[in-house]
C-alpha cells in the first residue's frame, strides 16, 4: 500500500501505555504515504499563534502542557477534554493544512478526545481509533513494560478509570457512527494484530487503497 490518492485523516487516542505512537509508526510503515502529527506539533502550532492568550488565561495548563515529559501527570478524563479543547483548534488548522495539501494524516496522543474533536472537524475523511484496555490488570502490564519506576499499582486505577470513561464515550459515538469510529481492545493484542484491525477498518471504510 503506498499509491495514496486522499485525504485521509485518522485520530488515534488512548491512555498512556495503550500504544498510540508505536501503532502510528507501524501503519506509517504498512501505509507509508501517511504523515504523523504528534502532540509536540500541536503545542507548537498553538504557541505560534496563542502563546499571549494562554500565557494570560490558562498559564497553569500551558505549564502542563509544555512540560518537557506530557505525560509526567496523570489526567483524569475531565482534565483531558479541557487540554483537548484548549488544544482544538490548533488540531483544526492542522486538519485543514493538511487536507489543502491533500497529506493522509494520523494525529495521536492522550490530549485525543474525540468527543470534544467530532462535532468541530467535519469531513468524510476523518476517522477516529481508539485503543483501549478492558480490565486493569493488562493495563497495568503494557504500564509495567513501558515505565515500571513511573507507573506504580497505585497509578492503575486512575489511569484505567479514563481508559473506561474515553471508551464508554467513543463507544456511544461508534454506536451512531460505525464507518467512522473502531475501537480496539489492545490488552491482549499484538502490535500486529492492532494494525492489521484498523487496516481492515480503513480498507472496508475505502478510505485506503
């Protein structure tokens, strides 16, 4: 698969630990007209154009957001719809810059929420994946394997209790939506075995050739 000819924009999210960039990176191999926009590039397009108005407004979740490792707090689901939101609509510009230059774009990270992107991103190119585990105890081995001195027993519960909130939402949205939207329990799924799954989304939604 590398004769890309759309705009295909592909939102991954998920909780620490459930693969979002090492998945990107797989697909970017099997699909490699994609291009990743992780949230690095995010914060840089809304520092370039709302570094006053966050600085002034929301200073103390600029500083979460530009800490040099995001992913130093653990956020709840409300707090994650807020960074999300502040985050919108620089992820807008981003989507439309892309679509203009027609460049098939996956955008991933745990500031993704799609409850927060669906109604302000409109586009049949736009597809949502959402990576999710269905009992703690898998959560807490991909946490385990990713960071054992970060991620503590104690961490599990908080994480896992967004895991189920972003998933209960996405799955609402699935429910409405189908073509749009897969969710994939990765608790006991290979690297493979996830992106063979959104392959098989994306070729039975044609949004890939």
């Amino acid at each position: 698969m590398t004769d890309g000819n759309n705009n295909l924009i592909l939102f991954i999210s998920g909780v620490p630990s459930a693969g979002k960039t090492t998945i990107s990176y797989e697909l970017l191999r099997e699909i490699d007209y994609f291009r990743i926009v992780q949230e690095t590039d995010i914060l840089r397009e809304i520092l370039r154009g709302y570094n006053t108005y966050l600085s002034q407004e929301v200073s103390e979740i600029l500083s979460d957001l530009t800490e040099p490792a995001p992913h130093t707090e653990l956020l709840s689901y409300e707090r994650a719809k807020i960074q999300c939101t502040i985050m919108k609509k620089s992820i807008i510009e981003i989507v439309k810059r892309q679509n203009r230059k027609c460049i098939p774009t996956i955008i991933c990270g745990v500031h993704i929420i799609p409850e927060i992107l669906y109604n302000n991103i409109p586009g049949n190119n736009i597809k949502y994946v959402n990576l999710y585990f269905d009992c703690e105890e898998d959560l807490y081995s991909h946490l385990r394997i990713r960071n054992h001195d970060k991620y503590g027993k104690k961490s599990v519960s908080f994480l896992f209790e967004m895991n189920s909130e972003l998933q209960d939402n996405f799955s609402f949205m699935q429910s409405k939506n189908p073509s749009t939207f897969i969710s994939i329990n990765v608790g006991k799924l290979t690297i493979k075995e996830t992106v063979t799954a959104i392959i098989d989304f994306l070729q039975q939604q044609q949004s890939i050739c």
